[in-house]
C-alpha cells in the first residue's frame, strides 16, 4: 500500500497526482477502519482527504502553519505527519488526542475544540511572522458552519484591514454538525450552486483590464465602473469586499483542479480566499447520506453502517427532550433555543412537534443568549439548551445581558462534569464556578432522570431571574420516571441516606457514588450520611446550620473544578457565619486540565471513586476508631 510509505510530509512531494488520488482511496479506507474500532469525528475527515493532501503537497509544514478550525477535521493531517500508528489509541485514556494538539507534535501549531477560532489564531501568527522578518505561509482552514460565529467575522474584519499575506481556506460542506442555518450559509449556497459564477468572473476580469485607469475623473469613472460590475456579475463580492482574493468556488474533491487553484492562490499578495467545497462523509456511504449522526460517534459496524449503541437507561440528554416536549404541550410559551446542536442537545422532536418554537442561531452563543434574554423581555419562556463547555463562549451575554436584568431565561445545561473521549477542549467541569457567582442566578443539578424532570419543571415555574439546570453525559440510573412533573422548593437539599458523624454533600452523578460508598461502610459498622445537594446556588442554609449544630463533618462532592465550585461555596458560608470546628474536606477537579479517556478513567485520574470517598471518611474518623478499622 502507498500509504505505509508515507510517514511524513515531504513523502508527498515525490508522488504524481494520481498517486495522490490512490492515497485518497487509502486514506479513506483506513480512517473508515479504525474509527468503526474507537469511533471519533468520521464524516469530516472524509470530506478533507484531499484538502488535507493538497495543502501538505504544495506546502511545507511546520513551517508553514496550518490552522484547523474546530479541530476534529485534523485526521488526515495527523496520519500524514507520522501519527498514523497510533490511530489504534485515538481518544482513548493517554492515547492519541482527536484534536490537534502541540505537546503531540510540532505539526499541531493551533489547539482548538472549539470553532471560530483559526482566523484570529492565523492573524496573531501573521503579524509575529512580519515582525520576525520570516518567510512563510499562514493557512487557516475554516468551516462554513464556523464562519457563522461572531468571533470568525471580527478577524475577517481585521485581516481586510491589515492586508496581511495569508492564505484561508473555506471548507464548504454547508454542515456544522447540523445542517447550517442563516443568511451566510444562503449566500454560500447561492455561490456553490451557480453555474454560471466562473465563466463570469474570468469574462468580468477580462473586460476590466480593459478600462484604462488614467488620473482624475476618467479614474474615478473606471472604479465606479469595476465596482458595478463586480456586484452585477460576482457572488463572491462579499468577501472581496472585505479585502480578500478569492478564488472559487472549487471542488475539494478533484485533486488536480484543487492543486491547480490552491497555486494561482499563493501567487496573490495580501489575503486570499479559496472556497472549497467538498462533502462530509465522502467516499462512505452511510456518512454521506447522514453526516450529522457521523459527525462523531462511538464504534460501528464498518459494512453495514451500524452505530453500535450503548446499553443501559435513557440518556440525560433524552430525557430533557422529552420532558419538555410535555411541558411545552401545556405552555406556548416556552421556545427552545440552540447554537447549532439540535442532535446533540436532544431538541429534534422538539423542533418536529413545535418547528415555529424551536429555534437553531447556527454556531452563535454570544447571539443565543442575548435573543434568549429579549424573548424573556416579552414574557416568553426561552430554554437556551447548550454544552457546558460552550456556554462558556457567552459568559459576558450572562452577566450582562441577563442576569443584570434579571430576566427569566432557563439554561438547560447539557455534558456537566466529564465528557469522556473529547478531552479537555470539552469538559463541562468550570460552569459552577463562573455562574454561581452572578447575582440572581439560581443553579441546581439533579442526581438522576426523574429529578432532571422536576427540576425542569421547577424552572419554568420559576418566575424570578435566571435558573439554570445541569446535567451530565451518561445514561441515567434506571429510576421510574414520574409522570406528573413537580415543582422543587428552591435552595432545598435531600437527605437520602441518614447516618452519623460524617456527612457527603454530593452533587450531581456524586450522589449515586457516595451511596454505594455508603453502603460498603455500613458493613464495617460506619454510618455515613448522604445528602443530595442539588441546589448549588442558593445553598440549603438550613442544612448547613444543622449539620454544624450536629457537629458533624462534611465531605463534599463535585464532578467539577474545585476553585470556586460548589465545596468552595460551602466553606463561604461557614466563614461568613463565623463557624469553626468541623473538617470539611471538598473533592472535585483540581487545577489542571484533565485530557481525553473514558469517563471512568477521568474519574479515577482525580480520586472521585467509591474508594477514595471511603478512604477519606475513615481518615475523618476519630484515631482510636481509624485503628480499630486498620
């Protein structure tokens, strides 16, 4: 096979076009191979094969930067800088991360899980490039589904300005994850689909050479003239506008059409702009017909296209679609909101049973949230359905635009706590601690399926500022689901295990692992008691008040990042009533970044384990009863 003779870039120079064409073949295969064993971000790489192969053909990586958006469309990009044999770890506990990632190789010049990111990460690297006085490509590789994001369009802004030299590429697969929605992905459409486009241009291009640029009004008129046209005849005009070349669009897919484009390309000075437009999932046909379920999955049957799903109970994630399904039937008021993750936050029967309520901004939190906040202005009841990870990309629409006005907006805070094979690019563990400070925020967790339900209930009863509900990426734990829904009286915590001397204030899936810790201790003679925190924010004051009247120690326990996290909130409280003489030991996530693997393994990376609860409650213990338990 070509493709075990390719163990870095400079392999590629050697190959003829259709040599590379083969290697498109073999790199397919290969990737369809290996993912049906680990899974990972399929549909994407099969549609970059060639890009990919294109780029590290012409250029010379790491010397010139390549800037992959997102990150999960860097697989071809990782087989060919001599990562291939390592495919068999991909996103497993130490084994090859599915992102681009620096510390993995001096190819990986940019980390990113999250999107809208390479064109501001390519300009700091073109302004550092001319203030060294270096000689060298900077190419950002940037989605369709990206260029939706604000923060895309800030650094298109700034790179027209700047005319610095650099070369983007516009991967056109008008997919995000989900299909894109908005004005911008019209407008790409309007590009790809027109036939006429290229013959246009190159008639337009020749027509103006004509028109003589001499000085003064006839100069004038000749502009006036260049720009009329332009706008005439040029779909791409919205980009040259801003100050880039473009090119295209081209097909991502004809190597010899893509190589021919991309060395007009780099001939240009200042910003250039090659739209590609290529087809995720290209070459598998299970991938092709449904990019958004292959967009990234767990393992599959490679022949027929099965996806091999995990048994046990219901999701988080489906049982938060369901139930608001139910609540929305009895309140017209209530709008699903998300950013271009209607599969992944389980809205689509929602949007199928409500499709004017159900409302997908494209990649757009900053935009998201503050829609939510006017949409609450006018009495509505907007639930903004998000990752925890990317919640974190509206922080200041939180603060400012919500929060400060108080306004009636219910987050549905989906993958709280670990996320298994994605990493640390994705990890739900730091919402606690950016949003249980803001004032008017109520923040709660439930510690299975049906709590989730009630709680969703509770927030959309909730009639006094923001509120928010966050729940983790597993299965739930089997529990009969109650069918009427109940409101939870706000700032309430439940005991759900009486004990003595030492309690765990658990959080979240914590509650299940301080019960069967609770358990085994009961057997040595030890009576833990358990209590469901599921209110964060407000904390049960209550509660805190008796158990310090009881003398008893506490141990906290949270699936999140221990500075500033709910044990952080706890300890205030105490310190602000000037209460002392009780052990309070928090367990969390400690201040470093906790890298990709099962979320087993992530657990036990940082001792949130049945074991470890068990060995800190004895280390609690009284030493005369310590010694008796040795």
């Amino acid at each position: 096979m070509m493709l075990e003779t390719i163990n870095q870039p400079s392999d590629l120079k050697r190959l003829s076009i259709g040599d590379l064409e083969t290697l498109a073949n073999e790199i397919r295969q290969f990737l369809i191979e290996k993912l049906a064993a680990t899974g990972g971000h399929l549909a994407p790489n099969l549609g970059v094969v060639e890009l990919t192969l294109a780029l590290h053909y012409l250029f010379d990586s790491p010397k010139d930067k390549f800037i992959f958006d997102v990150g999960h469309q860097a697989y071809v990009h990782k087989m060919l800088t001599g990562r291939m044999h390592l495919f068999d770890t991909l996103r497993k506990y130490k084994g090859l991360c599915g992102f681009q990632k620096r510390s993995e190789s001096e190819h990986d010049v940019w980390e990113a899980g999250h999107s809208s990111t390479s064109l501001s990460a390519a300009m700091g690297m073109a302004i550092a490039r001319d203030l060294k006085g270096e000689q060298h490509q900077v190419i950002p590789i940037i989605g369709d589904g990206s260029l939706t994001g604000g923060m895309a369009f800030e650094a298109l802004n700034h790179i027209g300005h700047e005319k610095k030299n650099m070369l983007v590429i516009l991967n056109d697969n008008e997919m995000s994850i989900a299909p894109n929605v908005g004005a911008l992905h019209n407008y790409l459409g309007k590009i790809r689909t027109d036939k006429h486009y290229k013959k246009a241009k190159e008639e337009l291009d020749h027509l103006l050479k004509k028109i003589p640029a001499i000085g003064g009004t006839l100069a004038k008129t000749a502009e006036r003239v260049r720009h009329s046209l332009k706008y005439l005849l040029v779909s791409g005009v919205l980009f040259e506008e801003l100050g880039f070349t473009y090119f295209g669009p081209v097909d991502g897919h004809n190597l010899p059409q893509l190589i021919d484009t991309l060395k007009q390309a780099e001939k240009a000075s200042g910003p250039v702009m090659v739209h590609v437009v290529t087809l995720k999932g290209k070459g598998y046909s299970h991938a092709e017909e449904n990019s958004m379920i292959w967009h990234g999955l767990g393992t599959y049957k490679m022949e027929s296209g099965e996806v091999v799903k995990s048994a046990g109970h219901p999701m988080y994630t489906d049982v938060f679609g369901q139930a608001i399904i139910e609540l929305a039937e009895n309140d017209e008021r209530i709008i699903a909101v998300t950013p271009a993750m209607p599969s992944g936050s389980g809205l689509i029967k929602f949007g199928q049973r409500f499709p004017k309520r159900m409302i997908d901004v494209g990649i757009a939190e900053q935009h998201a949230a503050t829609m939510c906040a006017a949409l609450a202005s006018e009495g509505m009841k907007p639930i903004f359905a998000v990752y925890s990870t990317f919640l974190q990309r509206a922080y200041d629409q939180v603060v400012h635009d919500i929060c400060r006005q108080n306004l009636n907006v219910v987050f549905a805070i989906d993958r709280a706590g670990f996320v298994g094979p994605d990493g640390e690019t994705h990890q739900g563990i730091y919402d606690i601690a950016f949003l249980r400070h803001i004032p008017n925020m109520v923040l709660m967790m439930p510690k299975d399926e049906n709590e989730l339900r009630h709680m969703l209930k509770t927030a959309l009863d909730y009639e006094q500022g923001p509120i928010a509900v966050r729940y983790p990426r597993i299965n739930g734990t089997g529990v009969v689901q109650d069918k009427v829904m109940q409101a939870i009286p706000i700032g309430t915590w439940e005991v759900v295990r009486e004990g003595e001397g030492i309690t765990v204030l658990a959080v979240g899936p914590m509650v299940q692992i301080a019960e069967e810790a609770a358990l085994t201790l009961e057997a040595q003679g030890i009576k833990l008691q358990v209590i469901n925190a599921r209110f964060i924010k407000p904390l049960d004051e209550n509660m805190l008040l008796k158990l310090s009247k009881e003398q008893t120690h506490i141990i906290t326990m949270e699936e999140a990042a221990l500075q500033g996290g709910f044990g952080s909130a706890v300890l205030e409280f105490y310190a602000s009533k000037d209460i002392y003489g009780m052990q309070v030991k928090c367990l969390g996530i400690p201040d470093y970044y906790v890298e990709h693997g099962s979320i087993k393994e992530q657990r036990a990376e940082v001792d949130l384990t049945v074991e470890n609860l068990i060995q800190q409650v004895k280390l609690m213990m009284p030493r005369k009863r310590q010694r008796a338990l040795m």
